[in-house]
C-alpha cells in the first residue's frame, strides 16, 4: 500500500506552498535510533526502514518548525504486517507536549488501517482539521517549534484488534519505504521576519484560514464513511458538546 502523506501544519490566521519535490533523505532529516535498520537507495533520494524481533528504527527532521508544508510517500508494509506500526508525526521538544500524528497499523491482509489522526491530508484529501479555538480557552499547537519524525515499531500488545494478533517474526524483516522528503515551513531557528511575512508567503494567504467548499464537502465524505471515533460525539466522556465541536462543524 502506497500512502502519500501531506501534512499541512498552518496557523490559521492568514502564493500557494512550494510544489513538493522530491528530495535526498539527508538534505531534511538524519536518524534518530537504530540506524543500521535504515537502508538508503539511490544517493538517498528512497529509503528502507526495517522491523526485526530486536529493534525498529525511525528517523527526525534536522530543523524544528512553528509551521509549514511537509510531505512524504511512504509505501506501507506489504502482506501480513499485523502489530506493526508506521508512525509519521510532528512532536514538541518542549515541557508541554504536543503531538500531531499518523499513525499506520498493520494487518493480517495486506492492507494498513488509520488509528489516529489529527491535521492531514492523503491524496490531497483532508482527513481531519484543526482550527484555532484559543478565544474560546482551547489550547492549540500554536507557539511551540516541532520536529517532524517518523518511525517503524513493534506495538503488538495493542496495536491490531486491541493487542489480539501478535507480530508473526516468521515474516520479520517488515519493511517500510519512504522517498520525497520535501519540507517547505517556518523555521523556529529563522529570523522572525521571514515567518511574519505581511503577506508575501504562503503561510499568509487567505486561502490558509479555512478550508472552501469542496474541500469541506469532501472532508464530510471522509468523515461519514471513515471515521472511528470523534471525540465531538462521545456523549459517554463529553455530555455536553465542546464549544469548538459547535462552532468548526466537527460533527
């Protein structure tokens, strides 16, 4: 399974993003564990990360970002993959956490599930946003600098039905492939200047601050047909519906 994973990470409160290009591995990113289970192919422009009964492996961008572009074909692993999880997500260094995630769970078939998402797009689909509530006291990743990670791991005690089917290591190796590592954002270690850009970047572009009316109608078609679970209607942990749920036609 060929996933292509853009991930679009804005502040909304403002010329169209770089098209994605594909890049070397290394211009953007270096490992980050296990570094001899990653396998570089063709000067770095794909890359193999491998999953053995030992150990996984995963891989961080070199720069931390506030926000921007960032996009990545990654082709799954193929056939039985069940306890299996390939990870691409933003994540704060900082004391107070925040996470932005993909998170792929392998199968007894040679397909990949969803588990969680939060700020995406597959197939230059939206998946899931986000919007800016902090008027109504809802915290958003906003001012925190993140790095972008992604990783291959063993999570059979939870990962496919709940932890029921267990890693078959008979089919170990489990391999996932990545190449176009494109990153086009703001820089936390930029000068300020070329984030606050009065409107000469991307980032700024009213386009940014919402999405128009196809993209919502087909944000609504994902939703009806894909959606697991959604906080907003979660009456069991939330009896009455959140003021963003309300508000940003989550439900």
């Amino acid at each position: 399974m060929l996933v292509s994973a853009l991930l679009e990470f804005l502040p909304f409160n403002g010329c169209s993003p770089k098209r994605a290009i594909d890049v070397p591995f290394q211009n953007n990113y270096v490992p980050t564990w296990a570094n001899d289970h990653i396998k570089h192919i063709n000067g770095g422009n794909e890359i193999q990360l491998s999953l053995d009964k030992y150990t996984g492996t995963g891989f961080q961008s070199k720069g931390s970002y506030l926000f921007g572009h960032f996009s990545m074909h990654i082709k799954m692993v193929p056939g039985d993959s069940a306890g299996t999880v390939t990870a691409f997500y933003l994540s704060s260094t900082n004391s107070e956490h925040d996470e932005i995630d993909f998170e792929f769970l392998g199968n007894r078939t040679d397909c990949v599930s969803l588990f969680f998402i939060t700020l995406c797009k597959i197939m230059n689909i939206h998946l899931h946003i986000t919007m800016n509530s902090k008027d109504l006291g809802v915290r958003f990743p906003f001012n925190q600098p993140m790095k972008i990670y992604s990783s291959l791991w063993n999570a059979d005690d939870w990962a496919t039905r709940g932890g029921l089917e267990k890693t078959d290591w008979s089919k170990a190796p489990f391999v996932a492939s990545y190449k176009g590592f494109h990153i086009d954002g703001c820089e936390a270690s930029a000068q300020q200047k070329f984030c606050a850009t009065q409107g000469r970047r991307w980032w700024d572009q009213k386009e940014f601050q919402d999405l128009d009316g196809l993209q919502y109608r087909k944000l609504a078609w994902v939703r009806q047909r894909f959606t697991i679970y959604n906080y907003c209607t979660d009456r069991s942990r939330l009896p009455l519906m959140p003021a963003e749920c309300r508000r940003d036609r989550d439900v």
